[in-house]
C-alpha cells in the first residue's frame, strides 16, 4: 500500500523513510513477521550500551523474566510488559527501553515474557504478567527490591496488560502498585476516531488494531475483565503516565483512559507526541525525540518512587 500523502505531510521529517511501514498481522504472515522482528531485536541488543545496568535472566515460576538492576537493593522496580500486538515480540523487543529505564529511572526493571496469542489467547498473557506481579511481591526480600515502591509499565499491548494489573491491583486482587506507566497504549477494542482516520499509518494502522484483539480474545468476549478501557476500576488507581502519537489510530483511547483517571480523581499525566506513528521510538531509536521520550518516562517512575 502506497503511503498517504497527507499523512506524510503531517509526518515529522525524521520519520518520513518509514513511511511505507506497515505490520501485517494476517495469519498466513504472523510467522514470518514474528521471525524477522525477533532477529532484528535479537542483532540490537548486542548493541545497546547497557553501562551501569546488571542484567540476569530468570523466571518467575514458570514465567521467563529478565531483571535490569539500575540502583542497590532494596531498590524500587517496575513490571514491565513489552510490545508486539498480543502476537509479536519477547524478551529482546523492548531491550533498550528497559536498559534506560532502569538507569535513568535508578530502579530494577523486570521484564515479562508472556505468552502470545493467538495460540495463547486471553487471559493467558495476562495471567502471565499476574504471576510475575505476585511473584516480586512476595519475593522481593530475596530479589533485593522494596515491595513497597512497585510500579508497572507497558508498551502497545502491552500497555494493555499493565494497565489490567493496575485496575486488579485497585480492586485488591492483586499487590499494591505506586505507578503505571503506559507508552501508545492498546486499551480499548471500540471503535474510534483516530482509529477511522489512520487506516494506513506507518508503524500500526487501523486495519491491524482489529485483527490484533481478534487474535488477543480468539473466542472469548471483550469485557471489563479483557479490555481496560471497558473497566470502571479506576478509583483508588495508581498515579499514571501516558505517553502516545499524533498519527495513530490508538491515539484516542489513551486519551480517553487519562480522562477516565482524571474524573476518578487519579493523578494522570499525558503527552502527545505530535508528528509521530505508532512506534517511532522504535523505528526512530537515535532520534532526539525519541531520547526525550526515555527521559519523561524516567522521570515519571523516580516521582512515582518519591511520592510512595
């Protein structure tokens, strides 16, 4: 598919050689895409500067984790659920994002493999990121971490996961958090406007936020329980971060979720990123942009550690 002009025009300069940039999440393609994804992170983390970071990989019963210790124990820490459409990505997909927050932010990060649909559907992935949760809690004398300033994070779908934490989190089912920390958040399957507008966005598009939750919830249906943005358990939640794009069809129901804390009276920052599509971060790493991104989010998880 050929780029749309006028989404073009309104892209940042920077972005423009991606522009062509599509994720095709078809079922005949998800095997070929998942591979080359997985090679590119795989041949990137070797290239990352991970100075001041130990990182170790480990599981958390039988959840794969990798742990990035940035600050001596008992540090704070954060749960952080990578990105992938439900169906994309491991351990190695948000590497560097976890390197830096653990360096800026001065915090453990532990990152959770979950399972992916479609052949694991909901709730596995979430279930995954449950256990790693009850896991740091209750394990956080031995992993050197101090339970008492824990925080979650997510990126695309799995900004979805995190966010599902923190409303079972706000309803008592599951440990207490200080933060969430959520990057061009999935949280809603409804439609939207961006979601009409940005039918061929580079990065994501419109055509691929359906097949997304259709792999995600295979024969189950959307519910409170499966889709955050469906949820009303939003008093009582942790103070949040949003981050999201300009040009990306889930741009809306980011800002709709921070409206719904907002009403709730939950601290909630939000920020926008105008020019941008759906991963320009990941797509864009170098760029001054994209750097900025890493220090906002750094400083949202050391307030979230300085408030608790």
């Amino acid at each position: 598919m050929e780029p749309d002009p006028e989404i073009v025009r309104r892209l940042d300069p920077a972005l423009h050689a991606f522009a062509a940039a599509r994720s095709d999440l078809s079922l005949g393609s998800l095997g070929a895409v998942r591979d080359s994804l997985n090679q590119r992170r795989r041949d990137t983390v070797g290239q990352i500067d991970a100075t001041g970071v130990e990182i170790a990989e480990a599981a958390a019963g039988a959840v794969p984790i990798r742990i990035y210790r940035g600050a001596p124990s008992p540090s704070p820490s954060v749960i952080y659920c990578h990105a992938g459409a439900f169906v994309l990505g491991n351990l190695d997909t948000d590497h560097r994002q976890c390197v830096e927050l653990a360096r800026q932010g001065a915090c453990t990060v532990i990152s959770v493999d979950y399972r992916l649909a479609p052949e694991h559907p909901y709730p596995a992935a979430l279930e995954d990121a449950s256990a790693v949760l009850r896991w740091a809690w209750g394990a956080a004398d031995e992993l050197g971490v101090d339970r008492n300033r824990l925080a979650l994070a997510g990126n695309s779908a799995g900004a979805a996961l995190a966010a599902g934490l923190a409303q079972q989190s706000a309803a008592e089912t599951l440990p207490p958090v200080v933060g969430l920390l959520l990057h061009q958040p999935v949280l809603d399957d409804r439609p939207t406007a961006s979601k009409t507008e940005f039918l061929s966005t580079p990065g994501f598009d419109g055509v691929a936020t359906e097949l997304m939750w259709r792999h995600y919830l295979g024969q189950t249906a959307p519910s409170a329980a499966s889709v955050p943005g469906r949820s009303r358990q939003m008093i009582g939640a942790a103070s949040t971060f949003i981050t999201c794009s300009e040009l990306d069809p889930l741009r809306d129901e980011a800002l709709e979720y921070a409206r719904q804390l907002m009403r709730a009276g939950v601290r909630t920052d939000v920020h926008v990123f105008g020019g941008t599509c759906h991963g320009f971060d990941s797509l864009c790493p170098d760029w001054t942009v994209s750097r900025e991104l890493l220090a906002m989010q750094a400083e949202a998880v050391r307030r979230f550690f300085e408030r608790s």
